[in-house]
C-alpha cells in the first residue's frame, strides 16, 4: 500500500527499547509489567491489546484459569494507572478452552476492570469469516473487544471513523426537514459488530504469527480514541499492528513483547511501516465475495440434499424500508 492512498505523512523514528515522554517508537523486549512500571501515572491515551488466551500457543504457557486471570488483573491494574483521566483501554479478547467446552473471556474478565473503577463503553464483535471448522460445535468467528474509560469525560471522534451509509441519498419525506437528505455527510456510526477480516493464508499482513491483529482494526481504535501525539500501549506486541497503526496516524507507540522473534518481526514491520513500504489492508475496503467477483470454486461438485437447498441459495439481502440505522 503506497502512502498516497490514504493521504498519509510518515515520519521517520528511532526505534527504541525503554519508554522515555520525548520518544515516539518503544519495543521493549521483555515483560509487559517491567515496562509499565517505567511508565509514569496518567501517560498513557489508549491502551489496545490482544492479550494471550491462555490455550497454549507457543507464546504462552497454559496457566490454571486462577492463575490466568491473576496475571490479566496485575497488567490490566498497571494499564490503569498509567491511563490518562480521559484515556480508554481495549482488551480483544476470545474464548479459553476446558475440556471442550469454552469460557468466554470477556466475561470473566469484566469484573476485573469494573473493581478497578473503570466504565464500559462498548462490547464491540469482531466478525471475520475464516478459522477452525469445529465439528461438535458451531465454527467460532467473532471476538470481543472489551472497551472502557477511566471517567466520563473521554476523548471519542466519531467522524474519524464513519463508515458509508447504505443509503446515503434518503431524504427526509414530511415534517420542517422534508426534502433535506436525512443522513450524516460524512457517513454513518459503524456500530458495535465490525466485519474486518483476520489475518489468515492469503492476507496481506500475513506473518509466522499465529494470531496476528489486522493493522485496520486498531487504526479505528487509534483514531476514534486519541489524539495527535498521543502514547498508544500494546502491553502484548505480538507483530506491531498497534505501533503501526498508532504511527500511521501522527500517535506514539509503545509495546512490550517477550518472545524474541517476534520482537524482531515487530521492528522490521514498523521500519517498513516508517519507510511506506509494508503492505496492509485499507480500511474500509469491501470484504471480498467470491460470488460476485465471479470464482469457479463457488460452484459445488457434490450433490445437494433437497432438503437444505435453499441454505446454499447466494441471493442478494434486501430491505424493505431503510431505517435510522443505516444513517
């Protein structure tokens, strides 16, 4: 993706190890709570994670559920501190695994932020359309981002982010506005489920990383949740996506990861990142259907049962009446 796409001004950072307020671009290499603790009170604008999930990738080792959850609540309490009065945290968060059956995070974590003093905001779905097909239960694809804010009064740009709306000509038909077009000019709310591909085989940000955040799905937290020169924290780096995107956008990031790989494969994605040569998906783009865009695959070589015929039916979703919703 070349920068003038998205009307972009990179700037070039020094990529450093240890958080200082004159940097602009922290990896550190090691424990997300060393490096909170060098981070003074109320420093941080957004804090934006996708912390392990505790079901034994080969970046984590598998914790009793406890002991899991006491590891979450000693980062999520550092994040707070560290959290401007005006500042938000985002914790993307899926489901553990026992036995077969799952616990839903997002859940069991909510209590750890609300005895912390914090106020939720958003349950916010992340819809993607490909992962592991299940066969004794339904094939998980969504996740949740968990996002609250330190008080009442915190930064939200909605125009940031709006999304095309579906009927962007619809006017008003009666009443002293009849006439006059009855959506937002900049488009609408994207509301609370976000249909943002994830980054599996063919994507564009694909990496050895088996569960890497999209770079565009923390741009619309970045941009809806801080301001210019703002500290963006990834207490869990992982690839970069969140410096990425804080840098992107005139922010500051700065993250933690302990495994050195990947530490590496972060610095190198946010030098191309600062040089405009790493290549992401845009937001906003139209998710690809193979339908429409005409793919012989779509064809199905076996026989279907009559009974189901009508589930694998492609036919084109209409509504009768638009509704404030999609304004």
């Amino acid at each position: 993706m070349e920068p003038q796409e998205q009307g972009l001004f990179r700037q070039q950072h020094d990529i450093v190890e240890r958080y200082h307020p004159s940097e602009s671009v922290v990896v550190y290499p090691g424990d997300c709570l060393d490096l909170l603790r060098e981070i003074p009170d109320e420093s941080l604008q957004l804090v934006v994670t996708s912390p392990p999930y505790n079901i034994g990738k080969e970046y984590e080792d598998r914790l009793d559920l406890d002991d899991y959850l006491g590891q979450q609540a000693r980062v999520i309490a550092e994040s707070v501190r560290a959290l401007s009065p005006r500042g938000s945290i985002c914790w993307q968060v899926g489901n553990y695994v026992d036995r077969g059956a799952i616990v839903p995070l997002d859940a069991i974590l909510y209590p750890i932020f609300a005895n912390l003093g914090l106020r939720m905001r958003n349950r916010i779905i992340w819809h993607f359309g490909h992962g592991l097909h299940c066969s004794r239960r339904f094939s998980g694809r969504h996740e949740t981002i968990m996002w609250f804010t330190k008080t009442d009064d915190y930064v939200f740009d909605l125009d940031a982010v709006r999304v095309p709306q579906k009927y962007p000509g619809k006017k008003h038909f009666k009443g002293p506005k009849a006439g006059q077009y009855s959506g937002n000019p900049l488009g609408k709310n994207p509301g609370d489920v976000w249909a943002i591909p994830n980054v599996k085989s063919n994507h564009v940000e694909k990496t050895e990383h088996p569960c890497q955040f999209p770079v565009e799905l923390v741009e619309r937290l970045v941009l809806s949740l801080t301001n210019k020169g703002d500290w963006v924290l990834d207490p869990f780096l992982g690839t970069g996506s969140t410096i990425i995107a804080a840098i992107r956008h005139g922010r500051r990031g700065v993250g933690a990861e302990i495994v050195p790989k990947y530490v590496d494969l972060s610095r190198q994605r946010i030098e191309q990142e600062m040089l405009g040569t790493l290549r992401t998906r845009p937001m906003n783009r139209p998710i690809y259907d193979p339908v429409t865009a005409g793919n012989s695959l779509t064809a199905s070589p076996w026989p279907r049962n009559p009974e189901q015929s009508a589930l694998f039916e492609h036919t084109k979703d209409y509504d009768t009446e638009p509704t404030d919703e999609d304004r």
